[in-house]
C-alpha cells in the first residue's frame, strides 16, 4: 500500500481527503511532475477560458480557485 504524500489537500466544507492514487512515475511528466492525482472536480468558464472555482465530489461543495 502506497503512503500518503505530505501534500495532501482537504475539502474546506466536509474535510475530505482530495487526494487520489498515485501517479505511475513513466507518467508524471503529463501532470507537471505530479505524484499523486487529485479528486477536485475543476468548475470551468467558457467567459474567462480557465477553470474559476473547485467542487468537492463527496459533499459537491464549490470554493474559489486559489
């Protein structure tokens, strides 16, 4: 079993653990180095081009991007 990385990010609402399974190391070149996958689902604007806020799968939360 793989051990959690010291950047682990947390739900601001529910505190759920956002942080998914490991990243295959022949891959992480794809996610900027990235060891580990996220579980934020990215809110994205057509107007602005770019994602603008996060929400949280488990409670479907939704907070700013930061």
């Amino acid at each position: 079993m793989s051990k959690l990385n010291d950047n682990i990010e947390y739900c601001p609402f529910c505190h759920a653990n956002l942080q998914n399974k490991p990243i295959p190391e022949k891959y992480r070149h794809h996610f900027g180095g990235a060891t580990y996958g996220s579980r934020k689902i990215a809110i994205y604007s057509r107007e602005e081009d770019r994602t603008v806020k996060w929400q949280c799968p488990d409670c479907k939360g939704e907070w700013e991007r930061g």
